[in-house]
C-alpha cells in the first residue's frame, strides 16, 4: 500500500502540494485526476522518491521512504516500474535493450532467459518483434508500449503511469487504456495512473483521487467521484471553463 | 550602507562562480566515489574511450602536423635573423610536449567531446531518461558520468603523446625539407635539449585537463533544463567554460611544474 501523509511541496514561492493526504489501496488501479499544472506528475515522483517533499512522510508498505539512505531507496524502487511521458527510452540503446535494462541491472539471469523475457514483455504490450529497432524509429504509441514493457520487465508490485495518453490519437488512446486494464489484470499490481483526461479516467480507474490545489479533495470510486457535488468536480467532468480563471 | 550595496552587488557574481564551482567538485567527487564501487560498468568507460579518444584522433593529428609545421617555420623566420637555425628542432620538440601538445589536444577533444557529452547527457535530462534511470535504481552518476570522466583522463594523455610526435614529425619534415636546416643538427638539438621531464609534465597536463573538460561538460549537461534550448545552452557553456579552465589551470600548472 502507498500511503502520502502531510505531504508539503514547493518549488520557489509556489506551494505545489499543501499538506496532502492519500492512500492508494493496493492491486488496484488508482487515477490522479488534476488540472495541467496542478502537481500530479510531482506526487508520482514522490512516490518513486525523485523528489523529496518539504515536509510530511511517504510510506510504502509501512516504510516511509523519506528517510531512506539511497542504497535503502533503491531496494524500494525494485518494486517499482515506471512508464514516463514520453516513455523515456534511452536513444542510445535498441527497444530490446531498453527493456532488457532492469533484467541486466538487476538480475544474474543468463543472456538467453533475458531475452525471452523481453520478448515475452513485447508482446504483452502488442509489439512483437520491434526489438532490434531503434525509439527513434518508433511511433509515440509504440514508444509508449515499449516503454510498458519496460517498466513491467522485472515484474513490479507497484506500475506508475505519468499521462500515458498524452499526445495520443483517441484509437491508440483507447489501446493503452486497454493495455493499463489488461496489464493491471494479468500482473495484480498496484497501478498509479496520472491523468487529465475524463473518458479514459472512468474508463480504467477503480478509484479516483481528484487533486486541486494541492490536496486530493475527493478519493472514491468513478460513481462517487461521477455523483460529487463539489463546484470543482462538477466542472471538470462536465468541462466548463467558466468561473474557474484560466489557471497558471 | 550603500557601500554594503556595492560589494554585495558587485560579489554577486563571485559567489555565483563559487557556488558552480563547488557543485561540479561535488559531481567529481560523486563520480570518483562511484568509480570504486561495484559494478564497474567497464562497458560504458570502454564505450566512452572510443567517442572520447579514438574518434578525437583524426582532429588531433591535423591540428598537431599543423601546429608543428607552422611552428617550424614561424622560429625558422626568427632564429635566421642571427643565424640560430639549428635550435628550431628543439623549438618545436619543447612547445609541443610541454604546451602545445597537451593544449591543443585538450582543446580539440572539448570541441568535440564535450559538447558531445554536455548535450548527449543534457538530452537524458530533459527527456527524463536520468529520472528513469534514477527509477530504475540504476546511479546516473555512475552509470553516465563516471565512465566520462575516467576516458577523458585517460585518453587525453595518450592522444598527446600521439600530438606531440607528430607535431615533431611535421616540424622536422617543415625544417629539414622544406627550409633544409640539417636533419642531423635538427634531430641532435632536440636529443640535447628535450627533458623525459617535458613529455612527462605535459601528460600530467594532459591528464588534468582531460579531468576538467569531462567534468565541466558532464556538469553542464547533467544540469540541464529548459528543453532544446537548454541542451543546446549547456553544449555551448560546456565548451566554454572548459575552454576557459584549461588555459587558466595550464597557467598554474606550468608555474609549479617548470
């Protein structure tokens, strides 16, 4: 279980995160759904701890992380995978590198077994056979989908996604949208999803944390959240610009 | 009061460059910590040899043959005027391997490998690849910069050794055939007057300047933000600010060890 408690962020004079609180059950896919801005990539990189916060503790299974030596962080971040942005492949390296990179950092399996788990991993997420090619050559959603099948080589407890449809066509939004649920399933791990976006939201979430200005101001199922009377939700599920300015 | 103003205004800078210069120690320190510790990450420092040493040799060979061309014929020019000729073999021998060797050298690898590296590892940084990395539980430090900073201060000594001789080469080729001072003469001066001391001292010069310029462009590049934009920033200061370091350390270096 992930666990934030009182957690204060700010960068300069700009409180991202006041005083946050959550806790995002395990084996299920939880969605952080927020405004551009509004610090939801900042609360998925406390939780891997690239950042630290200001104040407040983060506990995973009852560790709290904020006090950890690297040497003890990195033993944490092992049950993690995390899918970035823009994937974050490394350019230098072909796509079955890239996802052989953890099985090669992490463990001492023959060259052999590596390579039948990375296209094994390519496959779940719908690539086979890319593995010789380059990210460059990739589209942004089979970048995307290789960058899953990274996160997901060492078999992670805990799968972060930071807008995984971002910049997307609505199909290929759809299909890793598909792929989160399916991964989800066959994995049992607990999946983080950062989002601004309503449709995949409902679509995947079984609970959603709504963040605004800085706190998580509602955390319920996709029918709790749907049903919310607060001004805020409201507006953005039904995405109404007026009487909210414009935002930073 | 206003005298408070003007020194804080005018140290302002000071700090600044105090402040930098302690945050790229820190980064050298990081990454020599990292060097002794497990895994060795011998693939990367090899990998980085090669873009940093074997790929830099084809501009350094051109500019050392030229440097000891012209350097022939510029002291030929000066020494005819009272009949020195024959001291422009040992001319040349003694710019190339206690200054011109390891500078030139030092200063071609910055423009090509530094900049390479400021905007190779600059890339990693905005695109979040160090984040992944980081992720990943794999050390950046470790795994990008160390295996850097140990090929430049390896490399760069032997790619002046390799400067130095064929500066020599090309002045020797410049004085005895072209300008026909006596190649007996010409190579008898340099026996005489080039120390093991001089190529010695210019390969620590080597070293240290490989150290600097690997250092300073990692630094650049591993702190980058601001997009493209500030890839491209951190390249451009990178060669800059090693450019800039060397000739002031070369300085100091000389004084001490000459």
């Amino acid at each position: 279980m992930i666990r934030l408690a009182g957690v204060t962020k700010s960068f300069g004079s700009q409180r991202v995160l006041n005083a946050l609180d959550l806790e995002i059950p395990s084996e299920e896919i939880t969605v952080i759904l927020g405004r551009s801005g509004s610090g939801k990539s900042v609360i998925l990189k406390h939780i891997i701890g690239l950042m630290t916060p200001d104040s407040g503790k983060i506990y995973i299974n009852d560790k709290d992380i904020t006090r950890l030596n690297e040497r003890e962080l990195n033993e944490v971040r092992k049950q993690f995978g995390m899918l970035f942005q823009d994937a974050a492949l490394f350019d230098s390296m072909t796509v079955g590198e890239n996802v052989a990179f953890p099985l090669v950092e992490h463990t001492r399996l023959p060259k052999k077994e590596i390579q039948r788990i990375v296209e094994e991993k390519l496959r779940q997420v719908g690539l086979p056979g890319v593995a010789e090619k380059m990210p460059s050559e990739l589209s942004g959603g089979m970048r995307k989908r290789a960058g899953l099948a990274r996160a997901i080589a060492l078999d992670p407890k805990i799968i972060l996604f930071d807008e995984p449809i971002t910049g997307l066509d609505p199909i290929m939004s759809d299909a890793i949208d598909d792929l989160i649920v399916n991964t989800q399933r066959q994995t049992r791990a607990t999946c983080v999803v950062i989002s601004h976006d309503i449709a995949s939201t409902f679509k995947i979430a079984h609970n959603i944390a709504m963040l605004y200005e800085g706190q998580i101001i509602e955390f319920g199922s996709p029918e709790a959240i749907r049903n919310s009377s607060h001004p805020f939700i409201r507006q953005f599920i039904k995405r109404e610009a007026p009487g909210w300015n414009a935002g930073p | 009061m206003a005298m408070m103003n003007f020194f804080e205004y005018a140290g302002r800078p000071f700090v600044g460059i105090l402040e930098e210069f302690g945050r790229v120690m820190l980064l050298f320190l990081s990454a020599a910590v990292w060097a002794f510790r497990p895994p060795f990450r011998l693939r990367q420092v090899f990998k980085q040899m090669e873009a940093v040493g074997v790929n830099s040799l084809p501009v350094v060979l051109i500019t050392a043959v030229s440097s000891g061309m012209v350097l022939a014929l510029q002291s030929y020019y000066g020494f005819r005027m009272f009949g020195g000729e024959s001291l422009v073999g040992a001319t040349v021998a003694l710019s190339m391997t206690r200054e011109i060797g390891p500078v030139f050298t030092a200063l071609m690898v910055t423009g090509r490998a530094g900049s390479a590296m400021a905007a190779e590892i600059g890339t990693m940084r905005v695109k979040e690849q160090i984040d992944a990395l980081y992720a990943m539980s794999v050390n950046p430090v470790q795994f990008l910069v160390m295996p850097r900073v140990l090929a430049g201060m390896v490399t760069l000594p032997v790619l002046t050794v390799v400067s130095d001789f064929i500066g020599i080469v090309g002045g020797y080729f410049v004085g005895g055939q072209l300008l026909g001072i006596n190649s007996g003469v010409f190579m008898a001066r340099i026996y005489e007057m080039l120390d093991l001391n001089d190529i010695f001292n210019g390969l620590i010069k080597a070293v240290c300047f490989g150290l600097i310029l690997s250092v300073v462009s990692c630094y650049k590049g591993f702190y980058t933000t601001g997009g493209a934009e500030g890839v491209g920033r951190a390249a451009t200061q990178a060669v800059v600010i090693s450019t800039v370091s060397i000739f002031i350390s070369d300085f100091f270096l000389t004084a001490v060890m000459f």
